[in-house]
C-alpha cells in the first residue's frame, strides 16, 4: 500500500502519543481503515485517507485525553 508522505509524518506523530503498548496495533488499524476504505470506494485514494487519519486521530484524542 502506498502512502502519503504527510501521511507517514502525522501517522507517526499521533502514534507518538500513545503508550507504548498500543502504537503497533494503531498503525495496523490504521492500515486497516485505509485498506478497506480504499477497496470499498473503488480505489478512491483520498477518501481512504481521510477516514484512517479521522480514526488514528481520534483514537489517539481518546486514549491521551484529549478533546
């Protein structure tokens, strides 16, 4: 799969957020939304990446306490 290169640099930043014991199973649903996003809206590459960065960023908010 490929990914954006913002992408790659704000994935990892939100990931930083995170407790240790949780940032490889983000970045692995993270490339998972993407992935299924990607294959149900017939390859629509920006919509995929909308969603996947929505769910990381609001998973990390969540987890950190943030609002």
């Amino acid at each position: 799969m490929v990914i954006h290169d913002h992408d790659k640099k704000w994935l990892n930043e939100q990931v930083r957020r995170l407790p240790q014991h949780l940032k490889i199973a983000a970045k692995e649903c993270y490339f998972q939304i993407f992935k299924e996003v990607y294959e149900a809206d017939g390859g629509e590459f920006h919509r995929a990446r909308f969603e996947a960065n929505t769910a990381i960023r609001k998973y990390a908010d969540r987890i950190t306490g943030k609002k």
